[in-house]
C-alpha cells in the first residue's frame, strides 16, 4: 500500500510539473516603435536617407521587401554584428511578418516586452530568395532594378509595403507612398502570386524601393527573367 501511495504521488507531482512547464510563457523580446528620416546603411554601401522608414529586407544587406513605416512597431529577436535587427514588423493595418531591418530605425528611448514570434526557422528560409519572389532582373547577388521600365504615373501608383505575414506566399499592395510616380524605374523581382513587382525610382531627392502591381509593367519584362534561388 505504501509503495502504491508513493507511485500515485510521484504521478500526480508529474503531470503537475508538465502542466506548469507546458504553462510557462514564450521567451519575451523587446518591442519598439520605428522611426522615420533614417540613414541608408553604409555597410551595404548605400547612401542618402529612407524618409518614411528603414527599410525591410530577407537579410543583412539583402534584397528590400518593404519599408518600416515610421510610427509603427517592431520586435527585436536578434541583432547581427553590423546591427541588422532580425524580428517581426507590425503595420498599421494589422499586417505582420519577420524580416531584418536595417540599423538605425528605432526609438531605443522605449521598449515593451512581447513573446518571440520568429523563429531561427524563418531566418534561414527567408535568406533565400526564392522565398518571398521570383522573375529576378538578375543571377543571385547580382543586379539592382537593373531592368528599366517605363511607368504611367496616372495609372500606377506606388506602396511601401505588400507582404502581410511570415509565409511570403501573397499579400496586398498597402502603404501609399504618396508621391507621383517618375516616368521610369528599375524593376528588381516580383512577389511569388505576380500581384506586385518591386521597383526603385528616383524620388524625394532618394532612390526609393517601394512596389507597383505588377500589371503596371507586365507587358515590359523580358521573358528571360532570372528564378535561381541563392
């Protein structure tokens, strides 16, 4: 009877271990809010400044997937040693998803703790290209809107943003960047549903990366686009 006791009481304390380790929170991060007016970073030999926000991109250095806007939120999971930080960007809209924003595009004055949201996982899918696009002007670590295409300003309008979460698979066109478009820019890739291509354009006194839909400048892309993934 003893050793019957001893056996339940081991049980019970087990299952209330379990329940109280299953009930621990997720590891916290410090969230932020972006920043406007912020430098384009020198370690990627850019030049000038991102009036309305730091941009978003798959990694250090790597290709731009949409602009933090200024005023909006940012949770830091992790910082690389030329201070990219990787974690999660909430729009204004409710939009989310991970990607690596560039130094400088926070107010570090205030924090707020939230649970950690990306993982190590979505770090090394997103590193690869063909993750978030296709139809590249160019071979991987190659180009840079190296395809110019002509824009109708009254018929294409220009947004920071597309993506809206971590699966990079479609999105929508969000953001106005509230400017009219030049006549012209140079295309860079599109996102993997052909709903957006990504552009960079003369703007503001800036070169500015922001997207179009698609359509505005379908008929214009060569046929031999580059889909290699990196």
């Amino acid at each position: 009877m003893v050793l019957l006791m001893r056996r339940l009481i081991a049980a019970v304390c087990g299952v209330v271990l379990g329940v109280v380790a299953f009930a621990q929170p997720a590891h916290a991060v410090n969230q932020y809010t972006t920043i406007g007016n912020v430098q384009k970073p020198a370690a990627c030999n850019n030049h000038g400044v991102m009036p309305a926000g730091g941009w978003l991109a798959n990694k250090s250095c790597g290709y731009v997937m949409g602009t933090a806007i200024a005023g909006t939120r940012f949770d830091v999971h992790t910082t690389t040693s030329n201070n990219f930080h990787f974690g999660r960007w909430r729009a204004g809209d409710g939009s989310n998803f991970c990607a690596f924003l560039v130094p400088g595009a926070l107010d570090t004055s205030h924090s707020t703790s939230v649970a950690a949201s990306c993982s190590d996982d979505t770090s090394e899918r997103l590193s690869h290209r063909r993750t978030f696009g296709r139809d590249f002007d160019a071979a991987p670590h190659t180009g840079n809107g190296a395809i110019i295409v002509s824009i109708n300003p009254s018929a294409c309008t220009g947004y920071y943003n597309y993506f809206t979460d971590s699966t990079y698979a479609g999105g929508s066109l969000h953001d106005p960047v509230g400017f009219t478009l030049p006549a012209s820019g140079g295309y860079r890739y599109s996102t993997n549903d052909l709903g957006a291509a990504m552009i960079r354009v003369d703007a503001l006194g800036e070169t500015i990366w922001l997207f179009v839909a698609r359509s505005c400048i379908a008929s214009q892309l060569p046929g031999n686009l580059n889909n290699e993934n990196d």
